[in-house]
C-alpha cells in the first residue's frame, strides 16, 4: 500500500503573530502551493532525501547559494522529529509502533517566507503516519501535537495558527484565550465561509526569506520579560483579530482592509522590518491595496477593491521588483 498525503501553504490574513502569545488570529489556506508526503511500508525506516537537502555541491558558491534560500536545514529533521513524536504520542497511548516504511517528501511551497513551508512538511507526514497506522487523532488536538514537532523536538519558536489552518484547511478564526488553552489543550476553532472575504492577493519575493524563529525568538523573550509594549501589542493584534472575524460574519469582509494595514503596523513598531520587507507592504499600499505580512517576513497578504485592472497593475508592479503575485485558492 502507498500512501499519499498533502498539506498546503497558508497565510496569516490578521492577528498575527499573536497567536503564540493567546492571542486570535484568522488564517486561510492556499492550495495553489503544498507538501507532499509518500510512504510505503519497508523492511527498515528509511527517510529520502529532497533536492534541498543536498549535501554534495559544486563548489563554494553553490554552497552559499543553497545555504542562503534554504537556511541550514532541508525537510529531513522535519519528518525525523515528526516520527518521534508521532511515536511518542503512540506509546503514550498503548499503541507501539510496530512496522518499519520508506517515506519521502516533495514540496513547491515557496521556502523560508512565510508561508508555512515547514509546517505543510510535518502536516503531510503526520497524516501519512496516521493512515498508515490506522491511529485517530482528535480534530482539535492535532494541532498541538504538530507544533509540538517544532516547539519541543526542534526548539523552534512557533505559534499554533500554521499548524490548525493545515489541518482545518479553508478559513478559520483561532481564539487561543489562556485559560480554555489551559483547560481543553486548544483554542477555539471557527470555519469561516471564504466567500465572505474580500477579493485577496499574496505576493512574495525569495530573496527576502527569513526563518520564523529569527522573529519568534526574539518576540517570545521579550514576551515573557513582560515588556509592556510587546503585551500591549498582543492584545491589539487579538483585537483586530476580532473585529475582521465580526465584519466578515456580517457580511462585511470588503471593510477589514484597514485592519490588515494597522495590523502591519503595529508589527512595524515592535519588530525591525527589512528595506525589502517594507517595500512588499508599500508597493501594495501604493496602489490602492491593504496589506501585511503573510507570515513571518517574505511574502505579504493583501486586500482591494476587485478591480482587474488593479490587480493587474499591482501584479506589474511586484514583478518589477522580482516578486511575484498570486490569488489564492482557498475553497
């Protein structure tokens, strides 16, 4: 039996990135891009390389050229911390892994920008493990134990948005309040109808790719040293987070545009933002869009009018740059 999964990209529409902080945040999938995963069983457990985890090269230039869009780490590291925890979860519940199997991984989400590559990989692979060993793991918990993959084996800063938009696909508003986190294990899950939203773009640039960890760490240990300004910040973005959820269930999705833009920008007052981080947001801002950073840093999300020819300009104007625009499909 060969078992085939997939996971896809996603971008942070507002309220990120509180969502590691109990905060709320909406996020929808883009299934234009994804992860996929292949497993087969197999006398030894056996991990494929991907061509980004290549260990052979040219000569130095390619080394660095390789080391600058892929960072240090190809997907390998994902799929071994995700077994382990996999079989951690397993064990924990009586259920030993008991057959060994080849898997191995492709992927064409745009690496290191945002738009929740590594997670898609992890993702893919827990589906794969679960079908191949017949286990269930509840809607609301799975979530959780992916970001664990990450927080726990890798010792990656990450919150839970990536991980509940990947398995709940769609759009989904995440209410991640402290004391139900503490009480049920996960936050509050919300389907949103996408066709509720407002027309969407995501533009992003691979020369701008920036590890999630490089924003998370900072931000989580100035999160748990209390600094008022991070904390205000918090709670600012679950509140925007909250007022877009409201407008799109009343019908009013074509309003949240201002809320993406003070969303940016309240980031923008906390966090250092890069020249070419901030030209992504302006461009958009430039030509009549709302925009903000899909994720991390690299690729941004941006609302407007529905006016082809405005997406047509704005689609112009970020392949100038070298970056590219899509439409995302969600449904």
């Amino acid at each position: 039996m060969i078992i085939r999964t997939k996971a896809h990209a996603r971008a942070g529409l507002i309220g990120n990135p509180s969502d590691g902080y109990f905060g709320k945040t909406i996020s929808f999938i883009i299934r234009n891009f994804g992860a996929q995963v292949t497993l087969w069983q197999s006398p030894r457990l056996t991990i494929l390389p991907q061509r980004c985890d290549r260990v052979e090269f040219a000569g130095f230039d390619e080394l660095a050229d390789d080391v600058k869009l892929h960072g240090y780490y190809g997907g390998i590291r994902l799929i071994k911390a995700t077994i382990k925890r996999f079989g951690d979860y397993c064990r924990a519940q009586g259920r030993p892994l008991d057959r060994n199997f080849t898997i191995e991984y492709e992927t064409d989400i745009p690496i290191r920008v945002g738009l929740a590559g590594s997670s898609a990989i992890i993702t893919a692979t827990m589906r794969a493990l679960m079908t191949f060993f017949g286990v269930e793991i509840p809607r609301p918990v799975l979530p959780g134990l992916i970001l664990s993959v990450e927080l726990d084996e890798l010792k990656i800063g990450a919150g839970l948005q990536d991980r509940v938009i990947q398995v709940y696909e769609g759009v989904v508003f995440m209410d991640f309040d402290r004391e139900r986190m503490a009480r049920d294990g996960h936050g509050l899950y919300e389907s949103l109808d996408p066709a509720l939203l407002p027309p969407l773009f995501v533009a992003f640039h691979d020369n701008l790719a920036e590890g999630t960890e490089v924003v998370h760490n900072d931000l989580r240990s100035r999160f748990n040293r209390g600094e008022p300004d991070v904390l205000d910040g918090i709670k600012r973005w679950a509140e925007l987070a909250q007022q877009a959820r409201d407008l799109i269930v009343a019908g009013r999705g074509g309003e949240i545009g201002p809320l993406l833009n003070a969303n940016f920008d309240l980031r923008a007052s906390l966090i250092p933002i890069s020249p070419g981080n901030r030209q992504l947001v302006e461009t958009g801002r430039r030509l009549g869009a709302y925009t903000k950073f899909a994720g991390s840093g690299g690729a941004i999300v941006g609302s407007y009018d529905g006016d082809p020819e405005r997406l047509r300009r704005l689609t112009a104007a970020y392949d100038e740059m070298g970056a590219k625009l899509i439409v995302p499909d969600i449904a």
